[in-house]
C-alpha cells in the first residue's frame, strides 16, 4: 500500500507533501530535528497533524533501535533508526528481509544516518530540513546535496566554536612566547574546520620576551594518533624575521590549498633558534576537523581526474 502525505503540519513538519509508492523502500535523511521521526509517527498513527491529510492503507508496523525486529509480512514497514545498534549478521539479515517484504509489494519509509546502506537499499531518497522536503529522488543524488549542506553546516559551526589552545606539552626557554595558533578558513576566520580543496591559512602570534638575533618559527601538522603529515617553517621558506627585540610581537601567516582528506587533525608550533634550541614549543596545541562532500582515504586528497580509454572487442 502506498503512504501519502498532504499538505501536513506537524511541528517541525509545516505544509508537507510527498508520497511513497507501493512496493518501494524510501530513505529518509535529515538532521535529528528535521521531522524524520515526526513523518515515521504520522504515518504509524501514533501523531495527528494539526492540519492536512496522512494516508495509509493496511497493516502498518513501527520498529524503533530499541524494538525486536519483526519483519514477518506486513503492508506498511516504518524504520526508524532501527538498524543503528545491531551488528553486522543482524544489519545483513535485515536487508535480505526488507527485500523480501518490498517483492511482496510492502511500502517501507527508513530513517538512517547510515548512508551506504541507505544506498545500497533504497529505491528514494526523501531529504528533510527543518520540516521541508528539501529534496527527494534517487539516493546518490540526493545524498550528495546533504553532504554538501552537512559541510557548510560543519563549517558555519567550525567559526563559532573556536579554536581552543591546549597544548599536550610545552617547552622552551622563554625567549619567546607563542600568544596564539589559529586555523583560519579561506575568509581568514578563525575556524575549527577546513574543508577539502579550499584554500586555508595558519597563522601563528610570537611575542619575544629577550632579544634574538634570528628566530625561526614553524608548524608540524598531524592526524590524531600523531603521523606527520606536513610541517614547515620560515626558514625552509626562505623567510628572515630577525633580529627582534625584547617586546616585539610578530604574525606569522602560511596559507596554502588544503590537500587533507576528512580526519581530525592536530597543529604544533614553535619558535626557535637556526639551531634548534627552542623558545616556545606548543605541542599538538589546536585540534581541528577536516571535512569533504565526498569520502576518500588516506591522508592526502590528490584530486585525481580519471579518463577512461576503452578499445572495442576485436
């Protein structure tokens, strides 16, 4: 039996219209407060809308991440989250159930955050934000415009979070002190997320508490379990900033095109002296988040272009 939806408020739903078609599995995406879980009750009978129709026809069964999975025939299945703590032999059995159901022609609704399985079983794909259809269609398109607003909403809360200086250990002589190290995004905003291809900025504050006569000042940057993934420093690139006297402050900048793929990360900093006696030696003193629209492994995201030659059967 097919479910439909019209012209439905229910906070946060407001003026909802949508309709799934008998026999189909549509997935259902959106942040927790879109109304996922709203339009799954609607559909069970558990809520009433203030205002518009829901109509569903048949026997209907609503199974939660706490319920026991039940999935003996029914017309309407509505999953919400349902999958989310099983292990990987119950996930694999349910898809094979939920595939029976939807050859005998059950209409299923799937709220997930997992989007390969969501891919791998859902004819549609239904995105809701703040109680709007914001889009719905077959699963990789619509699911690569939610990662991409997934990005900016990480960014947006990657510039109001800041960034906290907390350095696993410090050493140093105390010649100089390291004031401040921020990641800034493209816009030079302090943030606490980049994102992939875009260009970005380090920037480090040193203020010298006694002469020196050549300072160097330098940033390492590595995953989270502590692999080195880039550093460098003023020197390597060529860039004098001595002699300073007692009282100077100094910012120094690097912006480059971020070439990480999605991880979390960490920054260290310091300043020292040509021959490696330090002043100030933050260690893994920031941590920040890099984020993409789209999965790649590894450390470094090379951006590869693909072309593709195909020779004809001969």
């Amino acid at each position: 039996m097919s479910i439909l939806f019209r012209n439905v408020s229910c906070p946060p739903l407001a003026d909802f219209t949508a309709e799934a078609p008998e026999g189909v599995v549509v997935g259902l995406v959106g942040e927790d407060e879109a109304g996922t879980g709203e339009l799954l009750r609607l559909a069970a009978g558990v809520l009433r809308p203030a205002a518009g129709e829901v109509r569903v026809e048949g026997t209907v069964r609503l199974l939660g991440p706490a319920d026991t999975l039940d999935f003996t025939a029914v017309d309407v299945l509505l999953l919400d989250h349902a999958l989310a703590t099983r292990d990987a032999l119950v996930q694999s059995q349910a898809r094979a159930a939920i595939e029976r159901l939807r050859r005998r022609g059950t209409t299923i609704l799937m709220a997930s955050h997992d989007e390969p399985l969501l891919e791998r079983i859902a004819d549609e794909l239904w995105w809701l934000d703040q109680g709007q259809l914001a889009a719905r269609g077959h699963p990789g398109e619509v699911l690569a415009k939610w990662r991409r607003h997934l990005v900016e909403r990480l960014r947006q809360w990657g510039q109001s979070a800041g960034v906290a200086l907390e350095p696993a250990f410090r050493r140093g002589d105390g010649r100089a002190e390291l004031m401040a190290l921020e990641t800034l995004d493209e816009f030079g905003r302090p943030t606490m997320v980049w994102e992939s291809g875009r260009p970005v900025s380090v920037r480090v504050t040193v203020r010298f508490r006694q002469p020196v006569e050549d300072p160097v000042v330098g940033i390492m940057i590595r995953t989270r379990i502590g692999f080195e993934v880039y550093g460098t420093n003023t020197e390597l690139e060529g860039v004098r900033l001595g002699p300073c006297k007692a009282g100077e402050t100094l910012r120094v900048l690097w912006s480059f095109v971020c070439h990480l793929c999605p991880q979390q990360y960490t920054l260290t900093a310091a300043s020292h002296d040509p021959d490696g006696v330090w002043h100030d030696w933050l260690e893994d003193a920031v941590a920040f988040e890099v984020v993409d629209s789209r999965y790649t492994a590894g450390v470094a995201n090379l951006r590869a272009v693909v072309r593709v030659e195909r020779t004809a059967a001969g």
